[in-house]
C-alpha cells in the first residue's frame, strides 16, 4: 500500500464467495426431468411435471418449446 | 507533444484571470478545472484536470478467488458497473479457457446494449443539454438564444418543435418536455437491461462462462415490446441534437474550435460475435474484428491498427503528476504475452499501484488520476488518446475500419448507415453518421444519439438471434470451468464512456495482480511525465470563450460544455480514502441456509 499506513484486515481476502460444486440450474438427473436434454435443448414438457407425456407437440411443424 | 497544435497569433496584451470549477456539478466524483482565462483575447491559456478521489481497487483486488472480480468491480461504477462485469468476464474467460454458449454471448450484448441506450439517454439529455437549454443560453449568450427564437427547426416535422428556442426550453431541467421523456424512456431501457443482466446497475446474471438469465420466449419479447417503445424516441432525438448543433455553428462561427483536440481517438471494441470469438488470446485479433464496434487506434484521422494484441501491447501507464510511487522497481508479473512478445514494466499487466498521499501542486502532482498512454511503434511517442466521450470514437473506428456489415448496420469506409425500424409512429428509417471535419465538443456530444441508434439497431439483431436459438430449444447459457493455478487473461470492451480494459494475474487459484482501466484515466489524465496534457486539459487549452459575461458575472459555459462533452465519471478515474467516519464490518459468505432456520 505505497506509504499509508493501513490497520490490520479483520477478513482474510480470499474468503470464498464460491462454493464448488453448483452446476448450471438445468444440469441435472434427465432421467427424473423430462424435457431436458444433454446437449442443452429442452422441449415443452419441461415445464410441467403432470401428464407430461401428453405436453409434447401433436404436429412436428410445431415449435417445441417451454412455454415462457 | 502529442498534443493540439497552438492557435492563431496576432493578439492583445493578455489579460489573465484565474478561474477554477471544483467541484464540477453533473459528474459523478470530485472533478475540478483549473484555468487560467485571457480575456482580452477570449481565450482559455492554460488548464489543469484534477481528481481528488482515490479508491484503491488495483491495491484490494490481490489475493481474492478471481471468479469474484466481476462481481466486485462491478461496484466501481454506479452507472455503468455492468461494463466492468462484462469485460472482466472477458479477461476471466481467457485466464480459464472457457467459452459461453452462443445464447449467453447474445444475451449479454443484449443488456449491453440496453446499457448504452439507457445511460447515453440519461446523460445527454438530463445533463448534457442543461448546458444548451434556454435558461443557460440566455443567462450565457442573449443574442444567440434571440437568434434561435427566429430559426426555423429544419427537422422540425419529425421532432415537433417549430423553431431551435423551442428545442432549448424543452430541454429545461425539471420542466422541459425533453427533459421528462428522456427520463421516462431510461426507465424503460433500464428495464430491458434488468431482463437480460437481472439487475441494474450491477449485474446479478452474468459470470464468467455464461450467464445464469433463463433464456425463455417471454424474456426477449418483452425486451422486444420494450425497445420498439423507444425506437421513435431515438429516431427523434438524432434530429433534435442534430438542429441544435448544427445551429451552434451557424450562430457563433468559430464555435468549432471549442474542445477541438488532435484527432487522437481510441476505441477497443463492444459486442463479441458468438460465431468467431473464443477468447483466447493468440486470436484476439481475429476475434476482435469481428466485434459488432470494431476497435481501432486513430491518429489524425488515419487508422493506425485495429489489433487488439497492438493495442493490449501498446498500453504504458505513465506517472506524471499522480499522487503514486513508482513501481518500477518491483518485480514484473508478465514479462511476454501468450504470443511471446515483450510486455513492458509500465504495462497494467506489471503495474502495482502505490498511494502516496500529498500537497497538491500545479508544478509538481496533483490528481489521483493517473495517466494512461499508448505507445506509437513507429514514433515511440506516447500518444494521449481520448475515447470522445465514446461514441465518437466508436462510430469513427467503426466507419473507417468498413468491417461492420449486418441486416441493421453498414460501416462504409466513411460513414455508418443505421437503419431503424417502423415505430409506433415514425416510418423506418435510415441515419448516416459522416465522418465528422473535428475531434470537438459539438460532434462528440452529436455522436452519442447515433450511437444510441446504433444500439438500438444491435439490440434487433441480438433479439432475432437469440430468438432463433430459443425457438430450436437451446437453453443451454453456461459452460462449466475450472480455475487454473495460474493464468493471465485481458478482456477489452467499450463502457459507455468509452474504453475499458481489464488485466488480470492469477497466482495459485488468487488473484496476484488486476488493473480495470477504464476511460475517464484516459480522458481526465494529468500532465505525463513527457509534459504531455491528458485530453481534458488539452481540450480547454487554447479554446475560445463565447460566453458574452465579463469576469465577473463568468459562469464558464464553453469549458462545461467541453469538459462535460467527454462523459466523465470520477470513480472509474481514480484508482479508499477514510476519513474520520471509519467503519469496518466483518463478514463472512457464503453459508447456505442459515438464516433459513
């Protein structure tokens, strides 16, 4: 600090504001999240968790997306 | 000298005022002017910049986990603290090796974008133009403001005001309409900024691999709803500044020469292209060209490079008449770049910041600001450059580098084309922004509404991108990393002001050393040790006064409108004083759940 005279730190500087291990929100267990898929794509079954086998699109010219 | 050149001779016998602003209003921290004004030839002679703030980041910085340097420096600013966020991901993103997802990339530019549309806004027309509202002007030129009650707004079908006076009282703080709506419409950008970056003005999304916004269809629609709102507003304020300044120059010819500097302008980039950029530095100069602001170095109006490794290698920081000890005897941290080049002493990859408190002297050191140059290869001077408050070096190195190319925008080797959709109820429309004759106040204060065009533009682009990738399903915005043990990175970005650099050291998983430089140390710079003035005081020196008040009744409007033409932001100028309040808490984060009982 050059030439001024400072106290001494009462928190050491490299107190973690990290804790390793979180992942990306969307990262997780696919098998028990329908919709989510590995390469970063979802569909709309996403969002629900109820009769999800019925939220897919019925046509394929549909956009298949989680309704925001 | 890299300085202007003296002007005209054939003068009076001098008649010399001292005259000091400290501090000046309407800028955040403690600017003050000192000059000394030669009446009889209505002139400004000589002109010191001097901050009297420090704050110390560089010093606090070492030793944190540097995944939390976005976070921190982000508080730097009040303003534009997202910048820093942004361009210390950047640097972050080169020390790790990681690359977000294309999503995240637009996502980003996106509350960019909103940034720059927002803060230009609320800088130009509720600070800026209380320097030219009818109030100034009459308390400050009578005869212009009555010649501007009988001109004709040439643009006047477009923005609504019949003659230039009328522009002038809404420009009045508190009560004039432009005033009101231009707060009004920073409201409404600031809210697109907050669905993309989740809070203003210090972001809580964005980290460094990506950012943690949920990348749904109703985030970029209502981001959508929000920016076509204002697309009529820009289209109306590029027509109203363009009638005010134009008629400066009709009503008081000469007025040019006021803040007119060498054309020394400087721009590192804004808006990565997700396609080409990969941040690692041997190809920063591949991925820097094709930034949606292209970066380059301007020197009398000629481009003398648009490579950021040039650039990154160009920079000194230099001690002049700064409160610091010199560190040129500590130990260097990068003593060659990725690419095996040299990296000098006095570059901010090796610089240690050393505070040394004193007097403050005209002849001796007098800022806490310290002064940032760029070396020229070819001349070995150490060029005092200036961002022109921003947008005029964005638009310039843009329009001369012709490398800007998209469904919105043309960089045309002269000029750039911005072309704005139907509004609510203007037509779609097409803005050209020329090259303009002067580096001076009026056309750096001109440029910043086109650039708020220009981001407005950007932000349609980003929109039908993202878009497209949310529509295939893409949510995927984060890209996991690890910290290396040791690792340089530098990220270069455009705040809203104008440069912005980040350089960053990291040591054992720590950060060993961190240098933002943002642009108010290159504008508000002191006198280097070569004498070289930094741009505000070379800017003052030698302008003419316009201002019809003797020196007693003198307010300084001409050196307002200049130094105020450049943006300054304080804060981001000085590199934490405690005065007799002293305050220290400990804390301790983070520790999930509990105070979740």
């Amino acid at each position: 600090m050059g030439t001024i005279r400072v106290g001494r730190r009462d928190v050491k500087p490299d107190t973690p504001g990290h804790v390793s291990g979180l992942h990306q929100g969307n990262w997780g267990p696919y098998e028990r999240q329908t919709g989510h898929h590995r390469d970063g794509t979802s569909d709309a079954r996403r969002s629900t968790g109820i009769h999800w086998k019925k939220h897919d699109t019925i046509m394929k010219a549909m956009p298949n997306i989680s309704p925001g | 000298m890299t300085t202007t050149e003296a002007r005209r001779a054939g003068r009076k016998p001098a008649q010399i005022v001292d005259m000091s602003w400290d501090p000046i209003t309407r800028i955040i921290g403690n600017l003050g002017i000192y000059t000394k004004i030669d009446f009889a030839n209505r002139e400004v002679v000589e002109c010191h910049s001097t901050s009297s703030l420090f704050r110390g980041y560089s010093v606090f910085m070492k030793g944190k986990d540097p995944r939390d340097a976005g976070f921190i420096t982000s508080r730097i600013c009040g303003i534009c603290g997202d910048n820093h966020t942004t361009c210390s991901n950047y640097a972050q993103q080169m020390a790790y090796g990681v690359k977000p997802p294309p999503l995240a990339e637009h996502i980003t530019n996106l509350g960019e974008a909103a940034e720059y549309m927002f803060d230009h806004t609320i800088f130009q027309d509720n600070l800026v133009f209380v320097d030219f509202c009818e109030a100034m002007v009459k308390a400050t030129n009578p005869s212009v403001l009555a010649r501007a009650e009988r001109t004709e707004a040439p643009r006047g079908h477009l923005h609504g005001y019949r003659t230039i006076a009328d522009i002038m009282r809404a420009f009045n703080p508190f009560e004039g309409e432009i005033y009101k709506q231009a707060l009004k419409m920073s409201r409404i950008t600031r809210e697109m900024f907050c669905l993309m970056e989740g809070r203003h003005v210090h972001p809580s999304t964005l980290y460094p691999g990506g950012v943690g916004t949920m990348p749904q269809p109703t985030v970029f629609t209502d981001y959508l709803a929000r920016l076509m709102r204002v697309i009529d507003f820009v289209k109306q304020a590029v027509a109203l500044n363009d009638d005010v300044f134009d008629f400066f120059y009709q009503a008081l010819p000469g007025y040019e020469e006021v803040g007119r500097r060498r054309i020394l302008l400087a721009c590192w980039g804004a808006w990565q292209n997700p396609d080409i950029v990969d941040y690692r530095y041997e190809t920063m100069n591949h991925w820097g060209k094709a930034m949606y602001v292209t970066p380059g170095i301007i020197v009398d109006g000629q481009l003398v490079t648009n490579n950021l490794v040039d650039i990154n290698l160009g920079l000194r920081i230099l001690l002049g008449s700064s409160y610091y000890d010199d560190w040129t005897s500590e130990e260097p941290f990068v003593t060659h770049d990725p690419l095996g080049n040299p990296v000098d002493i006095r570059h901010p990859w090796n610089q240690t910041t050393l505070p040394h408190p004193q007097k403050r002297a005209f002849d001796h050191n007098y800022s806490w600001v310290m002064s940032p140059r760029w070396h020229h290869p070819e001349t070995g001077q150490h060029l005092a450059l200036d961002t022109g408050g921003g947008p005029l070096a964005r638009l310039w190195s843009t329009a001369l580098n012709g490398l800007v190319d998209t469904p919105y925008i043309k960089a045309t080797g002269h000029s750039v084309r911005i072309t704005l959709p139907h509004g609510e109820k203007l037509p779609e429309t097409t803005l050209e922004w020329t090259i303009p004759q002067w580096s001076n106040t009026i056309e750096r204060d001109r440029a910043r509404p086109y650039f708020i065009a220009y981001a407005a533009a950007m932000a349609l682009q980003f929109l039908e991108q993202a878009q497209t990738l949310v529509r295939a399903g893409e949510t995927k915005v984060f890209e996991n990393f690890q910290v290396p043990d040791e690792a340089i990175g530098c990220g270069f970005h455009e705040a809203v002001r104008g440069v912005l650099s980040h350089h960053l050291v990291i040591k054992n998983q720590k950060i060993a050393n961190y240098h933002p430089y943002p642009p108010t140390p290159w504008n508000a710079s002191p006198r280097d040790p070569y004498g070289t003035p930094g741009p505000y005081e070379d800017a003052v020196q030698g302008q003419p006064i316009f201002e019809e008040n003797d020196p007693d009744t003198f307010k300084g409007v001409d050196i307002m409108r200049t130094v105020r033409s450049f943006d300054p932001c304080l804060p981001c100028g000085v590199h934490m004083y405690l005065g007799n309040g002293k305050t220290l808490t400990t804390t301790h984060t983070p520790t999930y759940g509990t105070d979740q009982g």
